[in-house]
C-alpha cells in the first residue's frame, strides 16, 4: 500500500471520463488499497480513481472520519498491562462500475469540498435519494437505495468518473471566486 500524489484542479487528467472495471484482480486490489491510504491520510470521506490519475471506475467512500471526537476506550484485549486507545469506527465502502437508476426529485444541500480542489467548499443541491447498483472488489453485483450524506456524497464521487468536479455544478460566479480564492492560497503557500 501506498499514498499516492492527489491530483488538483485545473490539471486536465481530472475532465477525462473514466473506463469501466473489466478485470477484478490484484492490480484493482492494489489500486482500491492505495486509494484507502490516500484518502485516509489527506484526510478525506471520498475519493474517485481518476483523482490519483487512473481513469476506472472505481469510487472508495467512508463517512466516518476515524477517531475524530472520539472519547479513548480502555482496552482489555492484552491481559496484563492494560491502556486506552481510541476506538477505530472505519467504515470502508468500494463502488465499482456505478450506477445510479432513479432519482428523488427531492433535492439536498450539502456543503461540498473535494481533495482535489483544496479548501474550498460550496454548498451544492443533489437528489436526496437515489438508487443505485455497483459491483464490490469481487465483482459482486450490488443494489440499493441510498439516502442522507452517502447519496450525496457517491453522487460528488460519480461525477469525477464523467469528469466533473463540484465547482461544475454551482453558479459561474461562485465557482470563479471559488477559483480566486484557491489561487490566492496557493500563492500563499
Ligand atoms: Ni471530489
């Protein structure tokens, strides 16, 4: 496993559409591990493969940021010389090949921010419910209804396999102060 480089916006790699899966082997293995390792260090809730420069299908999504707010658990596994540590609450979830069949037309808001367009975050109104099948590391198909924070945030994820990240789907005007700001930072850094 290894953390790779996240790419950033504008960098062109990020507007490619992504290929399906068709090989469920070691190298998809290797990818979704390095992928968990990328995001867990950077840190993040969701990341798409195109975002490390591989354009598959591939989405990795936790919601839980691991021990963020998180109170110490004593810990009596090793007899003998206990201590506390804090409990891990990882809830790693791969979607390959996704995709979405039915649509709410209810819609959420959710402040959005994304590892590839650093500290930058906007407010972006999806569906609030989708349904939606995907294949697992096995190639396994999957199908359910999703709600909440992960319908947003694997619809964020879904887009960067068609190219598209989430300063796409707010205003011109915002998305060019958006694009200033991050500029600035970066200057500043
Ligand atoms: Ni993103």
């Amino acid at each position: 496993m290894a953390i790779r480089t996240i790419i950033e916006i504008p960098n062109p790699i990020l507007k490619q559409v992504s290929a399906p899966v068709e090989s469920f082997d070691d190298d998809l293995r290797n990818l979704v591990a390095d992928m968990f390792e990328t995001m867990y260090d950077a840190p993040g809730i969701g990341l798409a493969a195109i975002q490390l420069g591989v354009a598959l299908r591939v989405l990795v999504i936790d919601l839980q940021p691991e021990d963020e707010g998180a109170e110490p658990e004593v810990c009596t596994a090793h007899e003998g010389h206990e201590h506390s540590h804090l409990p891990h609450r990882r809830e790693p979830r791969v979607f390959i090949n996704p995709e979405i069949f039915n649509f709410s037309e209810e819609l959420a808001v959710y402040n959005e921010g994304c590892l590839s367009v650093p500290e930058i975050y906007a407010e972006v109104e999806r569906p609030s419910r989708i349904s939606a099948r995907w294949q697992d590391l096995d190639g396994q198909r999957h199908e359910a209804e999703i709600d909440g924070m992960l319908a947003t945030c694997l619809q964020h994820e879904m887009d960067h396999l068609e190219g598209i990240v989430f300063l796409d789907r707010i205003s011109r005007l915002k998305r060019q102060m958006a694009i200033k700001k991050l500029e600035k930072m970066r200057k500043a850094a």
